[in-house]
C-alpha cells in the first residue's frame, strides 16, 4: 500500500478519500484552492497545499499546479475524485511520466473510453448491444440525416468527446435535424474543443441502468450489481438506487455479465462503472463506460459491504483483486439523493451563501456524506453539491420511506440558501416512481405539473 496519497478534488469526495485513507494506515495531502482554505479536507488532512485561486482552471484543472504539490509533500499516488481532472488522460499520463500511480484506468484506456465513438466500437466487437444508430462520427449534416432514416424518430445527436450530460441534442423531426447538428457540434467545439458527433435512436421511456465493476490490473474482474439513476434532469441524476427495481432476474444478470465482459475486454483497471438505457421490453443499450468513482457509489457500498475507495487504493497499489464474484452478495435496498445548493422553483439555479444551520440527518441505516457544517460559505465557483444523502433497508418500501424521513430532518438554513430538497421529496412521493412506472423522463413530467405535495417546504 501507498505510504502517501495527494487527493486532487475537494468538497465531499475530498473528505471520503482521505477518510478511506486514514483507514488504511495511509498519509494524506489535499490540494486546495483560495476559495477553499478553510475546507474541512484542509483541516482533516495531514498535510495542505495551496495551489491557486478560486477559477477551477488555475487550481483544481492546473495539472502541473497538482503535480508539484505531489513532489513536495512526497505522494506516491493521486487519487482524482470524480469530476475535475479525473477522466483526463493527458493527466494520468503526465502522473505516470512523473513517478506517481494514478488512481484510475491507463491513460490509454481512459483515452479510448473518453471518445464516445471509440467505446461504441469496442463494446461493440466485445458483444454489447448498442442503440441504434452510427457508431463511427457521422462528418455531415446529410450523412446525419440518412442515420437518422434508418433508425427512426427521435434520434440524439451526441458529441464524440461529450460527457457529464453535455453536448447531446434530441431530435424529434427531419426539419429539426440540419440545426441542431450544426448546434450539436458549434457546442462541442466549445466544450470539447472536438466537433465530431453521431447519431442514435433516442429510447424514449427508456430508464439509465449502470454497472459498477472492480478490475485490477491481472486480468481479475467482478461486477458489484447494478444501480437505477433515471431520475435526473438534463441528464444530471438527482436520486439513485441499487439495485435497480423492477427489472427481472434475467435481465439484470444480463446487463451485469455484459458490463463486467465489456471492462475486462478493454484492459480496464480501477472501479469504473458502465452505463445502459433499458426500454419498456427490458432491452439495454451500451451508453458509455466511466472511470472513477461515482457520485452515487455509496449505495452499491450500502447493499455490498465493500468499500469501493479502499478498492480503488488496493488495485492502483498492484494487489491483484481480493474478491470473487461468487463472494460478492448484494443485500436489501440502498437509495441516495444528492442535495444541491439550488433553487427547484427558478430552474435549479444555484443559490450559494453562507450556511446558518446545518444539522445532517441521523438515525439507523442513514448516511450522509458531506462537507457543510455551520458557518460553511458556499461559493459560486463550483458544483453545487453540498451533500449526499443515502439509506439502507431491506425492502424498497422502508428504504423510499427512511429517506423520506431523513430528508424531513435535515436541517439548512441560510440567508438566500434553497436546497433541491423539496423538490426531491415530490419525487419521492410520486406514484409512478413508487409504482416503477417511471423512466429519464420523470423530472420533466414533475416540472410541468406545478401541482406542489402539502408537506412542500422552500428551506
């Protein structure tokens, strides 16, 4: 194991690595920018480094800022969090030209996953089924609109280099096709810097089931069952849940044995999750593999036992994967939402200030991974996630009602601060999500009935 690991991330997966490693006898260095000086990473930490200002380009997205700071308090390791610079392979590939393990795949892997039309063609070749659609980049508007005839409306149109829900456009009719490709790869030029796209039918009704898997870099692999993140908006999830509910055996040991067949065919290493769109007829798709840790992992470690973070270390460090399949047991039902520092009621948009009262849920079963405390002052800089709340029960039906309830305790207070609180609770309460009569489509549904639950609170 690592003598020393520099976390290079902040706010609450900040503070999960470094908890993960303390746990395993390792030393920790956090990264941090003016904004976030007075952070609770900053003050857990074994050592801090300053590396510059708010603008997440000059601190967090400053490679060779992280780098150095690795050289000066003599890390071994980096471990990226998620966000940030933790899919960028040029940067794993500047650790390795330093002497420093990059806690995640081989930039090379990261490279070819990273390009969207790349993974198509290699999940295709390791037996995946795709939607529908171009799996090379389709070069013209022309080329776009003869995919588009042979799949059948809706079709998306998706930047090659696209990720974290951006640079997608669904079409609906031949006459929308011509703008939103030229839209669709103006977007990604910007975004990307990279204005290939392709084309695919666009699974209306169709939920977001994912893999989570564990590969180590032996030629060992398992998958840790599966996840439901369909309820998100612009395809940002809001609630998550494993395993995913109302999906028969057979199809969830399917989407699991091709996830695991997938990762493994592409020399994967690290916890990496690979995601599928599942239709009415419980037919998936291959959507694209990630590799970090998830936003959402702590339900898979709610219903496993096993503490992905911990994993992650272990198989960056070369020890070959301390798990068979037949060893992992998933139990019960574990359901997270992510609180965001947002106003449900103006579009989401995200309300920061300085936080009065901040007082987590408690209770059995109940988690919560944060880095809010009194007194915090959230910033405009960044992601707007303050915490996550996650719960564990042996049914689903006890699981929806603790989180119910530990979302009426949570308690946060600030002058001009909103939570996406209220609005998960009317997910949470919606007969159709209750019921599994729901897909990606939910949220807009609830947004457009304006129609509020009597306990609604603005807090």
């Amino acid at each position: 194991m690592f003598t020393k690991v520099l976390i290079a991330n902040r706010g609450e997966i900040a503070l999960r690595v470094l908890r993960a490693c303390r746990e395993l006898g390792v030393k920790t260095a956090v990264v941090y920018s003016t904004a976030d000086a007075d952070s609770a990473a900053v003050r857990l930490a074994d050592q801090a480094v300053l590396i510059g200002p708010a603008a997440s380009r000059r601190s967090y997205l400053n490679a060779a800022a992280i780098i150095e700071a690795a050289r000066l308090v003599g890390a071994e390791a980096v471990h990226p969090g998620y966000g940030f610079l933790s899919e960028d392979a040029d940067f794993a590939e500047i650790c390795a030209h330093n002497g420093l393990t990059f806690v995640g795949p081989p930039p090379e892997v990261m490279s070819a996953l990273a390009d969207k039309s790349s993974a198509r063609e290699l999940m295709r070749r390791a037996g995946l089924p795709l939607p529908p659609g171009s799996v090379a980049p389709v070069p013209t508007a022309e080329r776009a609109a003869q995919v588009a005839a042979e799949v059948g409306y809706p079709v998306i149109v998706k930047a090659a280099a696209g990720g974290g829900g951006r640079g997608m456009t669904v079409v609906h009719t031949p006459a929308e096709l011509p703008r939103a490709y030229a839209r669709t790869r103006a977007a990604a030029q910007v975004a990307f810097g990279d204005d290939r796209v392709y084309v695919e039918r666009y699974l209306a009704g169709a939920r977001h089931v994912e893999v989570q898997v564990l590969c180590d870099g032996h030629g060992n692999g398992v998958h840790l069952g599966t996840r439901d993140c369909s309820v998100q908006r612009r395809h940002q999830k809001l609630v998550e849940e494993a395993p995913a509910p109302f999906l028969s055996a057979g199809t969830l040991e399917g989407i699991a044995e091709c996830a695991l067949r997938g990762a493994l065919e592409v020399g994967f290493t690290g916890a990496g999750t690979v995601e599928f769109l599942v239709d009415a007829d419980e037919r998936f798709h291959f959507l694209e593999i990630n590799c970090r840790i998830q936003v959402e992992h702590p339900v898979t470690e709610m219903i496993t036992g096993i503490d992905l973070v911990h994993e992650q270390l272990h198989i960056a460090a070369g020890v070959p994967l301390r798990w068979r399949q037949e060893e992992i047991r998933p139990h019960g039902v574990a359901i997270e939402c992510r609180v965001n520092v947002e106003d449900p009621d103006r579009d989401f948009a995200p309300t920061p200030g300085r936080l009065e009262r901040f007082l987590p849920p408690g209770g059995p079963f109940t988690r919560v991974d944060t880095h809010g405390r009194p007194g915090y002052l959230v910033g405009p800089h960044y992601d707007s996630l303050l915490a996550k709340v996650a719960v564990w029960a042996p049914d689903r039906e006890l699981a929806l009602n603790r989180l119910e309830r530990a979302l009426e305790e949570f308690d946060i207070a600030g002058p001009g601060i909103r939570t996406t609180i209220p609005f998960v609770r009317r997910v949470l309460d919606d007969a159709g999500f209750r019921k599994g009569r729901y897909s990606t489509g939910l949220v807009d549904r609830l947004l457009a009935d304006p129609t509020d639950p009597p306990h609604r609170r603005t807090r």
